[in-house]
C-alpha cells in the first residue's frame, strides 16, 4: 500500500517496495574518465603545435614591423638609399 504525504507544498508517493537508485557504477566513470583522458592526450599536441606556430608569426610581425618603421624612419631622415 503507497501512502501520500506532504512536503514543502508537493505531495510525494511512498514506495519503499519499489525503490530503485540510479547511479552511475565506478567502472562507468573510469571508463568515461578513461575516453576523456585519451582523446585530450591525442588533441593537446596538435593544438599546443597550433598556438606555438600562431606565436611565431605574430613575434616575425612583430619583428617585420619594427625593421619597416626603421626603415621608413631612416628614409625619412636621410633621403632615398
């Protein structure tokens, strides 16, 4: 027999033959942590290349910019080469 009762407003059915927990076990989050681990360990070195290469090109910019100013300084003040 279910009994009804009442809490904070909501009334609940009482089922204490039917009782079921879902859960996840601990082999399914190691396993999961597990995939997770593998993918990062295969991505991470294709995207630590990426960033390393985006900040050699910004330090040759970088680089470029600064040769051109002082080329175009020089032009200014010494006149054609």
């Amino acid at each position: 027999m279910r009994k009804a009762f009442t809490l904070a407003g909501a009334t609940h059915v009482d089922m204490q033959h039917n009782i079921r927990k879902n859960a996840f076990t601990l082999a399914e989050v190691l396993i999961t942590l597990g995939i997770i681990g593998i993918v990062a360990a295969l991505t991470m070195p294709g995207l630590i290349a990426n960033h390393k290469e985006k900040e050699t090109v910004t330090k040759l910019r970088k680089v470029y910019s600064s040769i051109q100013q002082a080329f175009l300084k020089n032009y200014a003040e010494q006149g054609a080469p």
